[in-house]
C-alpha cells in the first residue's frame, strides 16, 4: 500500500487489499495457462529490440509476477539465447510470492516501487490496468528502470461496450481503465515513457482464450479479422491485446541520447 513520505507525496503503489493479503491468488497458479503466450509475445519484440541496442542488461524484474511462471520461461529463453549474466526477479505484492520457487529467479513478496534496488528491465504483463492512479504507478516503475516491456488487454471494443461488461469487469478486485490501442499508447506517452515498438497479440490463441464454447464459436471469426486487421479485431469483436516496449526517461538517455 501507498505511505506518505516527508514531502507529503505518496511512495508505493495504490494497491486494493484483496491482492496483498492473497486473496486474489489463493491459488498460486492463477492465469498460469497463459504464461507461455505472454511470455513469447515479449521476447518476441525484446530480442530484437536488444539486438538493435546493445546495452548491458544485468537485471530483469516482473512485477505483479503472479504465479512467476512468465519470468521463468523468459529466464530460460533469456539464456538460451546467450543472456547469461542477468538477475531474474519477479515481485508480487501478495504473500503467495514468497513460497514460489524456481531455479534461476528470485521472487519477492513486495511492492516494487518501495524497492530501492534498480533494475535495467522490468515487465509488466496484464498489471497496471488493476492499479488506481495507473500514470502514478507507471511513473513510479520508471523511476528504476530503463525499459518496460508491457503486455496490455484492449478491452474498449465494441462487443464489451455493447453488451456493458466495463461493469462486470470492474467488480472488485477488477480492471480499472479499459483502453485500446491509442489510448494505451497515449496513457504511455502521458506517463513519461518513450515506445519503441509495439505488435498485437491475439488472446484468443492463448489457452485460456479459447476455453468456453462461446469463444470457440467466435475463434474462426477472430482469427480471420486477426489476418485482415488486428486493429478493427481489437475495436469490434475483441481478442487482441497489444505487447509493448518502452524506454523510461533513464534509458532514453543512455540508449538514444
């Protein structure tokens, strides 16, 4: 949760209690199904981003890590492709993180904009849209890292609009913002952060996006306006989010300056 400091501004995220005392991961594995889906989804834009600015990465953290299956797969991947040297952190503000265990990745039962340890790399995969204050948040990630990689749902479409499902989502502890594309690219922007680039992802091709029967009767609907469009994908039947890659005020300087 948020503390005062000694200028009467907050330090901390705005964090609803639901998700540091453990109730929204009673089970560790939540959301686990989908956590090779987000992970290629990053490293699909990382690796290249890498490759086209070559920097000394020694730190990596996931925050809001959930099961910490996400930074695991990137860990592994990391190292087969020759990125050998770097740390690998998730933090989670739920109590949950602390018991997770993986070889390689050191998980913190934590709120990483408490943390005073600064990371070159941090990863936020379906997070910020849970947070109040999100450009406070997204300011305050920024201020330890020099890149973000986000993994960010597109849920202002027509067939959430339509039907009216903002407000079932925001039933707590629930989504807070509910964004397309632009709006999301400009909320980055508003929050100091420079994109670099950025690919739709299609979370109907994850498992979890093709569970029930009515996504499985929606899946060649989608998949076909994936191939003709993801942007009008996004805005009528939904189905894509979008993976980012953004540089903070730190890492503009070092990697553009």
């Amino acid at each position: 949760m948020a503390q005062q400091n000694e200028t009467g501004t907050s330090d901390g995220s705005i964090i609803d209690p639901s998700y540091s005392k453990g109730d929204y991961f009673s089970d560790a594995k939540r959301h686990s199904e989908d956590a090779g889906f987000k992970a290629a989804c990053f490293l699909k834009l990382f690796l290249p981003f890498l490759e086209s600015h070559p920097s000394p990465i020694r730190s990596l953290a996931d925050v809001g890590c959930g099961s910490g299956d996400i930074v695991r797969l990137i860990a592994a991947s990391m190292r087969e492709n020759g990125y050998n040297s770097i740390t690998f952190k998730g933090y989670d503000v739920s109590p949950h993180a602390s018991m997770i265990e993986n070889e390689g990745v050191e998980y913190i039962n934590a709120d990483f904009c408490e943390s005073g340890e600064p990371v070159d790399v941090v990863t936020l995969f379906d997070v910020f849209e849970h947070i109040p204050d999100t450009v406070g948040f997204l300011k305050g990630v920024s201020q330890r890292c020099k890149v973000i990689g986000f993994h960010i749902p597109l849920e202002h479409s027509l067939n959430v609009a339509s039907r009216n499902l903002f407000r079932r989502k925001l039933v707590n502890p629930g989504h807070l913002v509910f964004l397309d594309i632009v709006s999301a690219l400009n909320l980055l922007a508003v929050a100091g952060l420079r994109v670099v680039d950025y690919q739709y992802t299609f979370g109907f091709l994850a498992p979890s996006g093709h569970a029930t029967l009515l996504s499985k009767i929606v899946f060649p609907f989608r998949y076909i306006l994936a191939k003709i469009s993801p942007w009008l994908l996004s805005v009528t039947i939904g189905g894509a989010s979008v993976a980012v890659i953004a540089l903070t005020p730190t890492g503009l300087h070092e990697w553009e300056g």
